[in-house]
C-alpha cells in the first residue's frame, strides 16, 4: 500500500480564514490487484477517517466501507489483468465524502438489475454500490481515466449536514 496524502493545510490562508478541520482533504493510496488488497482498503481508509475524525456515524461508515470492498474487489476479480496497481482516493469536504477507484480496465460496467429469474448470485456489487450510495442521500458513477482505464466513484453526504442533491461525478 502507498499513501499519497495531501499535505496538512496551512494555520490560515492569505484572507485570515482558519484552516479547514482536519477531517477535510484529499488521499490518495495505491494497491496491488490481489484479494488480500480487499481489507487493506478497507481498513486504510477507515482508520484514515476515524484518524481524521470524520463526521460520519457507525452506519455512514459502514456504508462507505462496503461501496469500497465492492469497487475493490471488481477491480481485483475482473480487471487485475490490465491493472498495475489499484488507485483509490478519499476526498473530504465540508458536506461530502468522495470514493473513487481507478483500475487499468476499459470496460465500463452498469448496474445489473435484480432479477427473481436470475439464480447467480455474482453480477450486482455495481448495483448494491448505486443502492448504498442513494439509501444515504448520495450517487455513484464511472467515468474514463487517463491510460485507458476507468474510475468507479461514489459520493456520500457527512452526517450532520443539510440535506441536497449530490454533486455531479468528479
């Protein structure tokens, strides 16, 4: 694992404004594409943001948490071939809480909807991601990256702040 975090911000910017608290910012880590990479994510960020003292309760966290173990886990089960190393990124502002992993894979997958007549029981972590992310008042999506491959993010509200629509994917 590779943690790339931000620097720490400044005691006050150049207008006299205090700096923000620490749990806002931006980190980055870097994971090879093997299942033990799974809980390392998981537990890196959690301890980041507990560290941190994100604003987000038991079950906000858990939530993040599983949207991390699902995008995680796709990229170790369906694109590790393509994937040098597994990016995901922690971005904290003073409503949101952004996740995003970035893999080597062109593919961009959907959501596949649950259906009685389907017997697999694979094919619906993008689906259970959309489902979490909405549940807390949040979105998800996937866009291109650089090199060719993808990034699959999802935005969750802190706890403790008003409500309103998601922001737009990154």
């Amino acid at each position: 694992m590779v943690d790339r975090s931000s620097p720490a911000p400044p005691a006050a910017d150049a207008a006299g404004h205090p700096p923000p608290p620490d749990w806002q910012g931006a980190w980055a880590f870097t994971f090879p594409p093997v299942e033990a990479s799974v809980p390392q994510a998981r537990h890196a960020v959690r301890d980041l943001l507990r560290r941190r003292g994100a604003p987000l309760t038991g079950d906000r966290l858990h939530g993040l948490l599983l949207v991390l173990t699902e995008l995680v886990t796709n990229v170790v089960r369906h694109a590790a071939l393509l994937t040098p190393a597994i990016g995901v990124e922690v971005a904290v502002d003073a409503r949101w809480v952004w996740l995003r992993v970035e893999d080597g894979h062109p593919y961009r997958p959907h959501a596949l909807a649950a259906s009685p007549e389907r017997h697999r029981t694979g094919g619906r972590g993008l689906l259970l991601v959309q489902a979490t992310a909405q549940e807390a008042g949040g979105s998800c999506g996937v866009r291109a990256a650089g090199g060719g491959g993808k990034v699959v993010w999802a935005v969750l509200p802190l706890d403790g702040v008003a409500g309103g629509p998601p922001p737009p994917g990154p």
